[in-house]
C-alpha cells in the first residue's frame, strides 16, 4: 500500500475528469503546455515557452491520458505529428467554448546538464560519441546503479526519438547502440529496415539537443 509519498499526483486524474467534463457538455477540450527539452510538439507552433493543444477526440488519434504522459498524434499544417507531454508539463485544461477550467502550477525549471560525457560532432563522416572513462561497465559496478536498472519498465520498439524526448531527463540513463556507420547493411543484409545516414544524422542531432 502507497504512503503519501509515494502517491501519484492528483494532476493525471483532474485532466481526465475535466476532459470527460468537456466531453460530457460538446465542448473541446485544450490544455496548455509549458514546453521544455522532454515535451515533444512541433516547436514552430511554440510561443514564449508555452503551447496550447486540441486534445478533443475529433482532433486526436489514439489519445492516452496516462498518469505519466499525454499522448496522441495530431495533423499541424496538414503533416501528422506525435505529441509527447508529460503531465507535470501541462499548466491548464479548459474549455475553448467558455474557457472554464483548470489550471495547474508551472513546473520547476530543470537545471541544464553539462555535455561532459558525450561530444558528437555534426558532420556526416564523424557523428560517432566520443566517450570519457565513465562508460556503462563502470556504471554496473556501482550498486545504486544497479539498482535502478532493476526498475527498468517493459522494453518498447518507438522510433530512438520518441524514446529520447519522453524519456530523457536529469535522472535518466540512455543506452544508444546504433549500427556502425556505413557498415549497417551487415545488420540487415535484407534491407527491409536499414539504418540510413539520415538517422544517423537524427541520432547525432538528438545527442546534442
């Protein structure tokens, strides 16, 4: 049994409530983003740091409001687009038609980390990581370590993007093993999933971001 410590935030189960609300009345439901390195929506659309969504299900496609992420796809400019936000992202749920609502604390900035572990260069020749001496077997000696790679959740098979902006934040360690560079057909002789220059060029992008 959960202490209190341990609960999750009320924060999840008020956008559902609230969602059903906006459901319940024909009114369509908006949330308010406050946007950071972990929220995936398109950034174009972004304004001072903030972004508002029609997460109504006439807009959406395969809408999940979890307790951890509000997740769906949704068209901008015509161009479908997988949007990512975790709940503690968004600052307000209300409804377009009379703006009742709710709105939520901001969340406190996270400190920017410092790139020391990994340098990638952006040139196509040269995107592979230069690594310091901390590398992962040096991380399995360590029991704290150890221990949260025990908590690991279930694997999933997304796309390393959607992977690195849900999930990459200051207590997060992410594991990139993509195949050499210009040797990936000895991965997949058949071609049916080659890993092409241009990921490769996504992945160097990420890493840096």
């Amino acid at each position: 049994m959960k202490n209190a410590t341990q609960s999750v935030s009320t924060r999840p189960y008020l956008i559902r409530a609230l969602f059903e609300w906006c459901n319940d009345n024909a009114f369509t439901p908006y949330i308010a983003v406050k946007v950071d390195s972990n929220v995936q929506v398109p950034k174009e659309y972004v304004q001072n740091g903030e972004i508002v969504l029609n997460i109504s299900l006439d807009a959406t496609s395969g809408l999940q409001l979890g307790n951890e992420f509000v997740e769906f796809k949704a068209r901008f400019g015509g161009t479908p687009r997988q949007i990512v936000v975790p709940v503690g992202q968004v600052i307000a749920i209300y409804a377009r038609e009379n703006g009742q609502g709710m709105a939520f604390p901001a969340p406190a900035p996270v400190p920017e980390i410092e790139p020391n572990l990994v340098k990638v260069s952006t040139e196509l020749g040269s995107v592979w990581p230069t690594v310091t001496p901390l590398t992962l077997m040096n991380k399995l000696s360590d029991p704290d370590f150890c221990n949260k790679l025990a908590r690991i959740n279930p694997i999933t098979a997304f796309d390393f993007e959607i992977v690195m902006n849900k999930y990459s934040n200051s207590k997060s360690f992410i594991y990139l093993d993509p195949p050499y560079y210009d040797r990936e057909l000895l991965y997949d002789p058949d071609k049916t999933g080659v890993f092409t220059v241009e990921d490769h060029q996504r992945l160097a992008n990420a890493v840096k971001q």
